[in-house]
C-alpha cells in the first residue's frame, strides 16, 4: 500500500516538471574571442626604402621636398624609419605622413 501513495507524489512532480524540460533550450551566444591587431614588420608593397632610395624616389612621397630628400640621403644609414625624427632628418608632422609609405632596409657593408 505504500507504493501506492508515492504514485500521486509521482505524478505531481511530472506534471510539474514536464513543461520545463519540453521548452525549447535557449541559444547561448558564445562570445567569441578578439582577434589582436595583426602587425607585419615585413616592408610593404611599393614601400620606399629610405637606406637605397634615390632623391626622385623620397620626393614621390607625401609632403617631400627636394631638401628633404636630401637630408634623407645624407644621414643614411638608418636602422628604424623612426631615426628619421631623432635624427630631425624630418618634423613629426611630415613623420606621420610618410611613415607608412617608408621602410628602413638593412645597408650594405
């Protein structure tokens, strides 16, 4: 007889529980992870080469006059393109204009 009075106990918590588990899940949204700026030190494409280039070649660079190219040429070599700024070869607001154009390769011995 005491089986019998834990079926209506039974039949209750399934009543109870049956339109829980019958909804449809809810969609989690996964955050996905950020993806870090890539940063390439390889020179760009059409990059000018502030080591080997001539004075026809800087001055095809924003902002470039003909003395300016000629303060380049003259300070060479260059291991960073940001020695062009501490070696005040050119001001930081001319800087900034060509600094993604230009890449400082190694030079020769």
């Amino acid at each position: 007889m005491l089986k019998f009075s834990h079926l209506p106990i039974a039949i209750l918590a399934l009543a109870i529980a049956t339109p829980v588990f019958a909804q449809p899940a809810a969609p989690t949204a996964t955050p996905t992870p950020a993806k870090p700026p890539v940063t390439v030190d390889a020179p760009k494409t059409g990059a000018v080469d502030i080591n080997t280039a001539t004075a026809a070649e800087l001055k095809a660079l924003p902002g470039m006059t003909e003395a300016d190219a000629a303060r380049v040429i003259h300070a060479r070599p260059y291991r960073d393109v940001n020695e062009l700024v501490s070696k005040k070869v050119v001001p930081d607001a001319q800087f900034a204009k060509i600094k993604d154009r230009i890449t400082a390769g190694h030079p020769k011995s």
